[in-house]
C-alpha cells in the first residue's frame, strides 16, 4: 500500500507540473506574431496536456489500487478529480473548436483546482459506512464531470468579458471583472499562505470552552481572530486581533474563519501588487494581448457547447443518481441537506442560462457573465459549502 500511495503522489505532482508547462506553451500562442509559430506552441501545448491528463489518470488507479476504492470519498481525492475532468472537458473540446487560448486559461483553473486540494489532508482512509457503495462512483464521477465540462464555459466566458468589456473607461462590467480577477487572487493567496506555514510547521494553541467544557485548538496559521473566549496558551505565538463572536463557537468555526481572513489579506497583496506592477487594472492589460487572438462569437459557442453538454451530465450525477442513492442509503431522496440545495441551486441557474439563451437570445456579453456566476455556484458549492455549513455530505 505505501509504495502504491507514494506512486501516486509522484505522478500527481509529475501532473501539476506537466499542466504548468503546457500553459507556458498556450501563453506562447499569444506572443507569436506569425500563424505557423502560433500553431507549433498550440499543438505542443495540447499535447503536454494529454500527457499530463494521462499522468494524472495514473495518479487516479495508483491510488484507487492503494485504497481499495475509488479515490473521490473526501476534499483532497474530490478536488484534484475535478481538476482532471476540467482537463478532460478542455481537451475534447479543444479539439472541436481549436481555441488555443483555452489552454491558457483552462490549465491554470487546473492548477489552482489540484493545489487547493493539497491543502487538505491527503492520508488514505477506509470509507465510511455510507459511502460504502457502488454509487459513490457513479454519483461523484458524474456529478464532478458535469462541473467540469460546466467549468470550461467559465473559461471561455472570462476570455470573452477580458477580451469584450471597454477598458476605457470605468464601469460596472470592468469593476465585476476585477473582482472575479481578486477572487482568483484570493483561491491563490490561500494556497501560498497555507503552504508557508504548514512548511514552517507553525502552531498556536488556545483553550476555549465548547458544549460546555474546556478545549484545546489549534491553529496553523497566525491567529487574526482567536476562538470564543479562548486563551492563548503557546508562547512565542502571535495574539488574536479580536475574538470570534459568540456564535461561532464551534470546534473549527473561528479557525476556518481566521483562514479564510488570510485568504482575503493574501489577495489584496496578490491583487493590488499586481495592479501597481502594471498600473492599470489587471483586465486592462491583459486585453491587448488577447484582441488579436480572439474570435468573440466561436468564444462564445464554445462557452454556450459547454453549458449545453455539462448541464445534462451535471443533473445526471448530482441529482438524478443522487437522489436514487439517497433514497438507498437514508430511505429518502430529498432532505434538504445543504449540498442537496446548492445542487439544485445550480441546476435551476443553468437551466435559466439556456432558457435565457435559447429563448431571449441572451449571447455575448450576457451570456459570458452568466457563465462566471455559474462558476462561482459551483465554487461555492465545493469550498462553502463543504468546509462552512455542516450536513449530511460534511464527510466530503
């Protein structure tokens, strides 16, 4: 089992790398004046993402070996495979449409997708007794495709607000594209901050009272917020700004939060660095670089053929074998669980996206910022959702 584990760590971080590398070759797309050149840097981009998707595929059975079962049961397996389904849904429709500058924008949501997940922990454990179903395969690799395929309109959406919304002049197009650009600052900024002091191996230990009896908790990362009533008992550790209020007095509840203030720090530096690098706001220059590369109305397709493939794969896995499962494992198929919501959230905004698209003839402009919001659903759904609000799915 241990070789089998160790195997399979090596070709995950063998994957990351690949997909980075493939990026550098998509970002050559844009810089190369001349067609043939272009083409070269494209083809070798898509190929180290094939080879990088195959690596990762090897990450999946080394460790679906060392387990015993599909790796997808919690945070860490469930993100880095939706991180592969992204690359998946890429490639295929890559090779539909030939865009280059999805590679550009497509792997590094990858990258982000496969370094969140390592923040969580990535030991191996048996399945929990609910999970302990064939469903669980069908179900989350469903589910997790749909989000995928789904994700690449995210993609092609940003490319085309980037490349569309007038940098002219401020609006309220450019402050909600900056914002959507702060917010991938923020997912970035949250894996450098956890990955400095988890190398640093820092701790900060507090006594506070939970359901009635005193606790330890520890942090491992400065404490901006403190727990509850807690007291800092480590020393040499930084003190708490504040504490937490006193409804958040769970076990986690003020460390979470305190992670996630350092996410929100981290990418105002991440951010507002940028912006004094380049003096201009951050969509505003990368336009330049990608008018000359950007066809508007086969970006567009490619946004709305995503949503028109994902959204029935995504209502397959995350609803109709959901509930089918559900029904097996708790003799019910609604219960309102919070997952189950957001879920059904999700399946009603994309079902309003093609209504509005089909029928209202919402594209373009529209159509492009649907599909972000539809992506931040789903991010919400996999990093709220699962780390905030507490359910039936918290095992996840």
């Amino acid at each position: 089992m241990g070789d089998w584990t160790a195997i399979s760590g090596n070709l995950l971080y063998a994957a990351f790398f690949i997909y980075l590398i493939a990026t550098f070759f998509f970002a050559g797309t844009i810089r190369d004046k001349k067609k043939g050149k272009s083409r070269v840097a494209g083809n070798i981009g898509i190929t180290l993402a094939i080879i990088g998707f195959l690596t990762q595929i090897g990450y999946f059975i080394t460790r679906w070996i060392a387990s015993g079962h599909a790796p997808i049961s919690n945070l860490f397996e469930y993100t880095t495979f939706f991180g592969m389904m992204l690359v998946f849904a890429f490639i295929v429709l890559y090779f539909i449409y030939r865009v280059d500058l999805l590679g550009l924008f497509a792997l590094p949501i990858a990258l982000l997708l496969i370094a969140f997940a390592s923040m969580f922990p990535t030991e191996i454990s048996p399945l929990v007794p609910s999970l302990q179903s064939h469903w669980l395969y069908i179900h989350v690799t469903t589910a997790s495709l749909g989000q995928g395929i789904l994700s690449v309109s995210f993609v092609a959406g940003l490319i085309f607000l980037i490349s569309q919304v007038d940098q002219s002049k401020r609006s309220k197009h450019t402050v909600w594209l900056e914002f959507v650009i702060y917010v991938i600052a923020v997912t970035l900024a949250f894996i450098i901050v956890s990955s400095s002091f988890s190398a640093m191996n820092y701790e900060a230990s507090f006594e506070a009272p939970i359901e009635g009896q005193q606790a330890e908790i520890t942090y491992n990362m400065p404490a901006i917020v403190g727990p509850y009533q807690g007291e800092l008992i480590s020393e040499g550790s930084m003190s708490p700004f504040f504490q937490a209020p006193e409804w958040m007095r769970g076990e986690d509840a003020a460390k979470k939060f305190n992670t996630f203030l350092w996410a929100l720090l981290g990418g105002i530096v991440l951010y507002w660095g940028t912006r004094l690098i380049l003096r201009k706001r951050i969509a505003a220059a990368i336009q330049p670089l990608l008018n000359k590369k950007v066809n508007p109305e086969l970006v567009d397709e490619v946004s709305y053929r995503a949503v028109a493939i994902g959204f029935p794969v995504f209502t397959l896995g995350a609803l109709i074998f959901a509930m089918i499962w559900a029904q097996q494992a708790w003799d019910r198929f609604w219960g309102w669980d919070p997952k189950e919501v957001w879920a059904l959230i999700t399946f009603f905004f994309y079902a309003a996206y093609l209504h509005l698209r089909l029928s209202r003839g919402w594209q373009g402009m529209k159509s492009a910022w649907l599909a972000v919001g539809g992506f931040g659903i789903i991010m919400f759904n996999l990093i709220a959702v699962n780390l905030i609000i507490s359910g039936l799915h918290s095992y996840a």
